[in-house]
C-alpha cells in the first residue's frame, strides 16, 4: 500500500470517528433532557415542612404536583419557598413555612391573625403592629410563637405635661376699735395667684399610673385679703353672781354668729342679745349670746354653755363668781 492510499484511508476512518462520536453525544444529550422532562423520572426532593426535614421522591414537574403527590395541603396562610409553579429536579429543596393562628391584645383591642414568623416580635411586624421603646409584650419579643397562642401588648408611653395650678390667698385681719364688735369689712379683697407645674406624666395603654414633678414656676403671686374686725363694744348695764355651765345639743349653735358654742342661758335678758362675762377671779372675758333660758338656782345669773365656760374658767370649778355687762351694740 503507498503512501498516499494509506494517508486517505486514515482521514476518512478519523473523519468517521469524529462524526460518530459527535452523533453519539448528540444522542446522549437529547436522552438526558428527554429523561429529565419525562414525568415518570423519579427525583429526590429534600423537604423543609416547618422545621420538620425528610428526603423523599417523586416524578412531579412542579412544585404544586409536588405536593398533590404526597397530599401535603397549604394553608390559605402558609407559604412555601419556591413558589407553586416553579419547576422541580433531583436535588431541589422545597420549604413549607407553616402560620401559626395568634391572638393579639393591644390598643384595647383584640385581634385575630396568623404568623409564618418564629418569635413575637417578628409576629407583631407580620401583623403591622408597630412597638415603641418603652412598650413590653407578654411573652416576651424573642419567645416562640406557637399555634393558637395570645400576644399581650402594654402601651408605656410617657409625655412631659404643664398644668396650672391656683394659689391660694392668705387672710390677714386687723382690728379697728372705732368698729363695732360685731362689724367687718373687707379692706383688700384677695386674689389667688397661678403656679406652672411640670410634670413627667406615665401612661400605661393610655391610663396615667404615675407622675412626677420636673419644676415649679410662680406666674402670679397671690394677694392677701385683709379684713378689718371691729373691737368696740358698747356696755351697758352691769350684773354680779354666780356663772355655771352646760352642754348644749350641737344643733342649737351650728352657724353662730358669735362662735360655734358661744352661747349661754339666761333668766331674764331677751333670747338674742349679747352680754360680756367676766370671772372675777382670773379676769378672763367672753361675749355670749342668750339663746336659753336658766340658770334658776340662788343668785345664779347666766349658765354657759362649755365652750364659753373654758374660755374663763376650768370646767372642774362647776361654779364662778362672774360680772355680765349688757351689750348695745
């Protein structure tokens, strides 16, 4: 064989080769993707079902053929990672993230929702409750969240707050001896005055629980009311003897004129008028009004009641030597 021949023979038995092998992997190719996309293949699958992992297999195309082949239901809540219409292979992973149904209390309400997420705080994002620094949850944000469980939200809020506040007027009283005893007028009329206070106020779900005072400010100091009281007393006729005392029911001197319990009983002045009782012994006074009749013993003049009697005498005495001026004015 020349050379020549043997070197024809050689290109046309590589040609050969080159296009066989070149059919042959055509062939190969097209199997694979024919075997692939044929539904009666077999592929394993790792899948994810809220937590729960298990290797299995199947000949579904699609992730929703998936799961109608292993009657895996989906929850109007549920989601799952990739999404039903997406194509499956030998190898893929599929996830299930299961809701969990949740019950939140919050805002003074109570609301009824799912979470996919694992702990509270992310529930209450999936659910768009908002939280603020000072908010706290029951359980706590980073407990698990677990199927018909409840979220207990507290609202703190704390806000700084100025409220005014009046002042009270002081009295002061002076005496005027050209006034008659009996008599008072207002010489400066008083006026309360104005305080700002500043307070740090604490709300808990919108209920105030506390408050403290930040600062004080006076805007309007008060003015005192001073009243003018009459000292004169007009005398007139005198009369000695024995004083005593008694106790009178409550009711008969409530809104006096002359002090509550500045009373005494009398047998003959008129009901109404005023005298000055004097112990002759201490020289203490005290003006009482006659709303009573006695005493009736032996020169036994006025009976006072107790209040009046402790104004002049300890009760222990029983019976004082007294001096009672009538007063005319």
């Amino acid at each position: 064989m020349n050379k020549k021949k043997f070197k024809k023979i050689f290109y046309f038995l590589l040609l050969f080769t080159l296009i066989f092998g070149a059919y042959k992997l055509f062939l190969f190719f097209k199997n694979k993707r024919d075997f692939s996309e044929n539904s009666e293949y077999r592929k394993t699958i790792i899948l994810n079902d809220n937590g729960l992992i298990f290797e299995t297999s199947t000949s579904a195309g699609l992730v929703s053929e998936f799961l109608k082949d292993k009657n895996i239901n989906l929850g109007e809540h549920d989601k799952i990672i990739p999404e039903l219409d997406s194509k499956i292979f030998s190898g893929s992973n599929i996830e299930i993230q299961r809701a969990a149904k949740i019950k939140i209390e919050v805002d003074g309400k109570k609301i009824e929702g799912y979470a996919i997420s694992k702990n509270v705080g992310k529930a209450l994002i999936e659910n768009n409750i908002t939280l603020t620094r000072l908010d706290k949850t029951e359980p706590r944000l980073s407990y698990p969240v677990e199927n018909n469980s409840t979220i207990i939200v507290t609202r703190i809020n704390i806000e700084e707050k100025i409220e005014k506040e009046e002042i009270d007027f002081k009295i002061t009283a002076k005496n005027d001896s050209k006034l008659g005893w009996r008599e008072k007028k207002v010489e400066q009329k008083g006026e309360k005055g104005i305080k700002e206070i500043k307070y740090e106020i604490t709300y808990k779900n919108g209920k105030e629980i506390s408050r403290k005072v930040l600062e004080k400010n006076i805007t309007k100091e008060p003015i005192a009311e001073i009243i003018v009281k009459g000292t004169y007393v007009k005398l007139g006729k005198t009369h000695t003897g024995l004083g005593t005392w008694y106790k009178q029911p409550e009711h008969l001197f409530i809104g006096s004129e002359s002090g509550e319990g500045l009373y005494a009983a009398n047998p003959w002045l008129p009901k109404g008028s005023y005298v000055k009782v004097t112990n002759k012994d201490n020289g203490k006074t005290v003006i009482v009004r006659i709303n009573d009749r006695g005493p009736f013993g032996p020169n036994r003049i006025i009976d006072l009641h107790t209040v009046a009697f402790q104004k002049i005498a300890s009760l222990g005495a029983g019976v004082i030597n007294v001096k009672m001026e009538e007063i005319l004015n």
